[in-house]
C-alpha cells in the first residue's frame, strides 16, 4: 500500500458551474468501490448476504475493482479472484470496471 499520495502526478485545476448541463446520472445507477484482494469476502460463504445488499441498492450496480491497492499491484491478480467476480456478477447483474489492469480485462464476465 503506498504511504500516501503521489505528489509527482501533476495538479489538476476544475471548475463547475450550475449553468453548465451534462447528462443526468440515471437514479438507478449504484457504483461502488472494492480492493482486488478482497473480492472473495462477497463470493464465499457471504455470497447470499452480499447478493441481497446489492439487490437492495439497485437492478445493476457498477463495481469498480481497484480500490487503494491498484497502485501497488505488480501482476494480475490470480484466477480465485476472476472466478470470484464471476460468482458475484451471476448473483446480482453487475458490471465491472477493472482499475489498475493495463492488458486484462473482465472477458470471463
């Protein structure tokens, strides 16, 4: 885990302004954030829990995968954690956003 922010990223400066529409988000729309490593904690024997909380929040959450620990992966992570994902997306229609990967995707989903 890396001891803090990277303060060699340049700083990035916006602005927003009520006059200014974009598209509107659909109420609908859950996303949520978990660590790579952590995946099989929703998969295993908390499956059923998990699946009920995630119904609960709406039809098809978005997951990103990543978290914090995305900036100190090395390598890919390994096949418990894709099947993980597969168990997950099966029991509550969600879709995944891979963060930290550079030439993997989600294809098993």
């Amino acid at each position: 885990m890396p001891a803090g922010p990277n303060t060699t990223w340049p700083t990035a400066i916006a602005s927003v302004s009520p006059a200014d529409v974009g598209a509107r988000v659909p109420k609908e729309f859950l996303a949520t954030s978990h660590e790579w490593k952590r995946m099989g904690d929703y998969s295993g024997a908390n499956l059923a829990a998990w699946t009920e909380i995630f119904k609960l929040l709406g039809p098809s959450p978005v997951l990103r995968i990543g978290g914090a620990s995305q900036d100190a992966m090395t390598e890919v992570p390994g096949p418990e954690v894709w099947l993980a994902l597969v168990k997950l997306q099966r029991a509550i229609n969600c879709r995944c956003v891979a963060a930290g990967l550079t030439r993997h995707s989600c294809e098993l989903l």
